[in-house]
C-alpha cells in the first residue's frame, strides 16, 4: 500500500485500492496481473512510470471534461461512467454480490443486485462532484450539501480536546470533509498515498483546495495525536479491511471483521470527541446531507486491550446501522471479511 519505488509495478486487486485511495476515479479497474501492451506481435511489461503517465492522462481528461459541464450533465456522465464499469467488471460485481449475500442471507438476488446497482449510481454521482470541486465557493456550496446536526459538531469542537469524524466509504465522503472546510472548517484527512504519483498529486491539489491538509497512514499515531493536542478536527474512514496487528476482530453485519484499531487508541488516549459523520445523498432533497450525530461516550474499563476492542466495535455497529439504512451508497465492492481469523476459512 505504500507509494510506487520504481520497481515493476503490478496492478492490486481493484477491491483493495478502492478502499485504499478512497477515491472512485483514481482506482484501477484491472486485475492482479502486471499490466502488458502488445506490441510486434508480443506482450512487454509497460515501465511503471509510462504506466503512471497513462494512468494520469485519462484521470486528467475525465476530470477535466466533467468539470467543464453543467452539473447536471456531470452527474448524469459519471453515473454512465459508473455504469459501464459496472457492466464490465465481473470481479468488482461478484465481489459485491457477494458481500451483500454475507450481510442480507435474507434479500433476494433480485434484491442484492437492486443495492449493487444502486452503489455504482452513487460512485458515479460521487465522481461528478469531485470534478467539480473547483466550481465550488462557500456562496455555492448550499447547493450541493447541507448540513444536518451541525450542533453536535459546535459542542464537541468546543470543548478544545480534538475531534474525530468517525465516517466511512458511504454515500458522498469525499465531499464531507471538502465541504466542511468551504463551510469555514477545515480538517485533516487522513490517507494513504497514491501509487501513482501523478494522480496522488492532483487528487491532493483537489482535497485541499480550502485548507484541509491530509495525514498519511504511515504517519498515522504520530498526525492524530498532534491534531488532538491543537484541538483539530481529523476524518478517518474506517470500515476497510485490515490486518493484525493494526486491526482486531469485531462483528459487522454478525460477521467477525478485521477492523482498524487506531482510532479507539487514540480516542482513549486523548480524550477527543468521537463524532459520526456521513454525507448521504438525500432523494427527496436531491442534494447531500452532512449529518453529524452526538459525540459517542467512550467505554473505560480500564483495561487497554478490551477498551479498544469494545471500542472498535461500538464504532462498527454505528456504521453498520448507517449501511443498514443507505444500503446503495456504501462502498460494497470492497472485499471487508477477506482478513479472517485464525483458523477460519476464507470468505471469497
């Protein structure tokens, strides 16, 4: 997961880096082969910097063209977008139907692929608003998201201990922490780098337009923890799969999941405020709420170890609760139960 070292590159499975980059655009759609090209009737490896360029060439064009039109036309061109990699990628749609079987053993297949179809609708809206970041002002903003429970977020940034957005690859998450900071309120991010070093670059110039600033996962203890002593607010996305030691074992959806830890350590540590917040797509609405619930109280025992356990899970249930209502906005695609305990078969 780390950034590319100039050695061949091979292309992860797609499940992964969507989680990983947490950016529907700038996640690759291929398999787990070295990319190849042919040429004078044989296959040669591409260098990993043609690769990169390539990469960044088409990512600039979709960006760049979808950011020049009318809202509207973006949204409906992403969501074509979505679409046809929908149709196209059986992995990406086997992986999905079967986390949807996992969670929903009571759904339908008609059902499951109803949601399924649904997440790339919503990945496609998603893509829209990204490339239109820079069109965005704190005068235009209202258009695009509102906020819901705003409250919450005042009292808990109030009482100066740092806050932490518990969120996850739901509904808009790009656009909670972009347009939190156009609303005056800028946070960190919390991320890994690109392989690519192109897209990294320009997903970051994105991100950052109105003073967010991003910590990398490799810095991951060290950033939060300066970000609580100054009392700031930081994002973290934390439903993707993990592996031990940086992740335990806690039920989602009944299904034990190997689930970042980091943030109940911190919390515990610093005495920040826990606070869920999703950017959903609202229908009736036909724009995106940012909706923040009450801070979460914390579970002290005192003991460490179950604390963050506990912890951990308490923070899964919430999200769980939030697919459990928006089934068609979260990130399916990603293969969560692939980490499994010892012992246990794999799920996929």
């Amino acid at each position: 997961m780390g950034q590319s070292s100039g050695r061949k590159v091979e292309l992860p499975r797609a499940e992964a880096d969507a989680a990983a980059s947490a950016c529907f655009l700038c996640s690759p759609v291929a398999g787990d082969r070295p990319l190849t090209i042919k040429f004078s009737g044989c296959y040669r490896h591409a260098s990993a910097r043609m690769r990169q360029r390539l990469e960044y060439a088409l990512v600039w064009v979709i960006v760049k063209t979808l950011g020049s039109l009318p809202r509207p036309l973006a949204r409906a061109a992403g969501i074509g977008f979505a679409w046809t990699i929908y149709l196209l990628h059986v992995r990406l749609r086997q992986t999905g139907l079967r986390n949807l079987a996992l969670a929903f053993p009571e759904k339908s297949r008609r059902e499951r692929r109803r949601i399924l179809r649904g997440v790339f609708t919503s990945l496609g809206r998603q893509l829209a608003e990204v490339c239109l970041f820079p069109t965005y002002t704190r005068e235009n903003v209202g258009r695009v998201v509102v906020y819901d429970g705003f409250e919450n977020y005042e009292r808990a940034y109030g009482r100066a201990k740092g806050v932490i957005f518990l969120t996850a690859h739901l509904g808009a998450w790009e656009l909670s922490a972009f347009s939190h900071s156009l609303y005056g309120h800028p946070l960190r991010i919390v991320m890994r780098s690109l392989d690519n070093t192109y897209l990294d670059r320009f997903l970051h110039r994105y991100r950052t337009l109105h003073g967010n600033t991003t910590v990398d996962k490799d810095d991951f203890v060290r950033g939060l923890l300066s970000a609580m002593k100054a009392g700031e607010t930081v994002g973290i996305l934390m439903d993707t799969n993990m592996t031990p030691p940086q992740g335990v074992f806690v039920n989602f959806f009944g299904i034990p999941a190997c689930t970042a830890s980091g943030l109940a350590r911190i919390a515990l540590r610093t005495d920040a405020a826990v606070i869920p917040g999703f950017t959903i797509w609202d229908k009736a609405l036909r724009k995106y709420r940012l909706h923040f619930d009450p801070a979460l109280k914390l579970i002290r025992t005192g003991n460490d170890e179950a604390d963050v356990v506990s912890n951990t899970a308490l923070f899964t249930r919430v999200i769980e609760d939030y697919v459990r209502r928006y089934p068609d906005q979260w990130l399916w695609v990603h293969r969560r139960w692939k980490t499994r305990p010892e012992g246990e078969p794999p799920l996929y």
